[in-house]
C-alpha cells in the first residue's frame, strides 16, 4: 500500500499533483522542494510516492485540511497527459476506462479498479487503512480530482453519484459535497460512484481525432509497466533454451532467488503452477515454429524440448486440439 514505507520507496506517481500542491503552498508562503524531478517536463516527470505524502504531510499541518481541496480547484497550468487524453474520450464511461487502465501513470502505488454493482459502476482505489496524514491528504486530493475532472469534461453536466473516503476528513462534508457536487460516503475504499446511465454522458471534446490518438499514444508510453509476475519470470527463464532438459523446480527457484516451496506456493497463487507455465512456453513456441511451412516437426520437437517427436504430436494435440498437421494444414487454408 502507498502508506507502507518499504513499498513506498520504490512506488511513484506523476509529478503533477505533486506541483500543483507546490503552487498552492507558495501561494500562502510555505516553500516546498519537489525534490529530483524538478526539472523534468510535467508530462513524463516522477516523483516517489513517499517524497509526495511527506510533501503533503507538511503541507496539511501547516495550511490546515482543507488544502487538499484548494489544491483541486486550484488552476491547473501543468500538462498532464491523463486529462489531455480523457478530453478524447466520447463518454464518461471511456473516461473511466481510461483512467483505470492507465491508472499507474497517476500512482503505482495502489491499484484502481471499476466494478459494476447495484446498478451504478464503483471505481474504487485500492488504498486502505488506517493512512498516515500525508497518505490521508494525498488519497483526498485524487478522489477530489476525480470528481472534478468528470465536472470539468462534461461542461458541468456530469457528476458522480456519490464521493467515497475511507475515513473521516478532517473537514466538515458540507465543504466536501459542494467541492465534489456529490454526497459523500464512506468505505474501505475510496472513489467514486457513477449511475450507469451517467456513463454515457458526453464528453465536451476540444481535440481532433488525430490529437486525441496522439495523447492516448503518449499516454500508454509513459504509464510505467507493471512489475513481471512470477510465472512471466519463470516463464523467461525457462525459454532461453527450450531445446535442452527442462531446468528443475529447484533450480528454476534458485536462480530467482527462492525455495522450490515459495515458487509452488506464489504459483498457486497466481493461479498457475511450474508445468503449466513449462507448457505455456513450450505451447506458444510450437506454434510459432509451426508457421513455417518447411520446418520438419521433428526439428519443432526437439526445439521445444521433446527428444521423442511422438510424445510432441501427443502433447501438441493436448495444448491446441489438434495435431501439428492439422494446425498447420488449417493455417494454409486461411
């Protein structure tokens, strides 16, 4: 979570809250020192999310609680590629694809994610408590954002169903529910609640088509990846040379750095195990082989670790249905 010290020291977000924080703060006197990325284009510039919830730490005991909602309405003159990017959007409801797909561009420090229930879609942040003041006041100023910006694409004709907190502000709701244009709600987790008839209101577009598939293209470009899962590393490791003896559990856990118990365990946890994910890569490079039209399934076999080109027809018809033959006469005939 963002409020974890150890995740937080690797965990960043885009520098544009954190400069709009810092405009706002000059404003009433408080300096603030953005730190690294200071000279850095707002556009593509990271800050690390722990820097951010010290900024807003200092900052909220100093100015008082309702900064986090003068930050969101104050202007904003930094170029931020998911606002430029939801202006292309035709509905509420892309904006909200968008956002939650590209949500690690605003903080990898915690996940969002839309669900549809009761009748209304729920995006939620996946951020629990109980936060630290800093953590609370950053957490405060996205949700805010949020509610906002949906204000703000729309020309004022959209707003959320209701704003969600997973605690109590500091500040009395009536401040909060004129700020957001929403009845607030509190939950374990935070976001907003959306009718789903409000998800096809229009978005107020100010951007040509090409424009807008311009920022979209920037936009995925600067979202940070996400870490590899553990069956993507095994899966790499296993690959590099698929054509000699499959590498043991134990040393495929050795060489990334766990016991062949927790490489079982996280597996299962990913809903995968070892021989599946051996498969998977064995499967995906078959098929790829077998494009090829003078490629002797004997060589394909021996490629993809099978010394025995029999045991490889049983298993290429266990992954795919069909035998190499087949597969390949069926990709001839396309």
């Amino acid at each position: 979570m963002w409020y974890t010290d150890s995740v937080s020291l690797v965990a960043s977000e885009s520098v544009c809250a954190v400069r709009r924080l810092v405009g706002v703060a000059r404003g009433y006197g408080l300096a603030l020192d953005e730190g690294a990325s200071a000279r850095e284009p707002a556009a593509t510039a990271r800050v690390s999310a722990l820097h951010a919830r010290r900024l807003w730490d200092r900052a909220v005991r100093e100015l008082g609680p309702a900064l986090p909602l003068a930050v969101v309405a104050s202007a904003d003159e930094q170029l931020c590629l998911m606002q430029l990017a939801a202006s292309s959007c035709a509905t509420i409801g892309e904006v909200v694809e968008l956002v939650v797909t590209h949500w690690r561009y605003t903080t990898d420090a915690f996940g969002a994610r839309a669900v549809h229930r009761d009748g209304a879609l729920h995006l939620e942040l996946d951020a629990r408590g109980p936060l630290p003041l800093g953590a609370r006041a950053g957490l405060e100023y996205l949700v805010a954002s949020l509610a906002r910006a949906g204000a703000e694409l729309t020309g004022g004709a959209w707003r959320p169903s209701a704003v969600v907190l997973g605690h109590r502000p500091p500040l009395a709701l009536d401040a909060w529910e004129a700020a957001c244009g929403a009845p607030v709600r509190f939950a374990e987790l935070p976001g907003l609640v959306i009718a789903e008839a409000a998800l096809a209101q229009p978005v107020r577009s100010v951007l040509s088509p090409a424009t807008g598939r311009m920022f979209r293209e920037l936009l995925a470009w600067y979202t940070p990846r996400p870490p590899p899962t553990l069956a993507e590393r095994v899966a790499a490791a296993l690959a590099r040379d698929l054509a000699a003896a499959a590498p043991t559990v134990e040393q495929v856990a050795a060489e990334l750095g766990l016991s062949a118990r927790s490489l079982h365990r996280q597996l299962a946890a990913e809903a995968t195990s070892y021989q599946r994910v051996l498969d998977g890569v064995r499967c995906d490079e078959a098929i790829r082989q077998t494009g090829d039209a003078g490629r002797p399934f004997k060589a394909i076999a021996a490629a993809v670790g099978f010394a025995d080109p029999r045991a490889f027809r049983r298993a290429f018809k266990r992954w795919t249905g069909t035998t190499p033959q087949q597969f390949r006469l069926r990709g001839n005939a396309l």
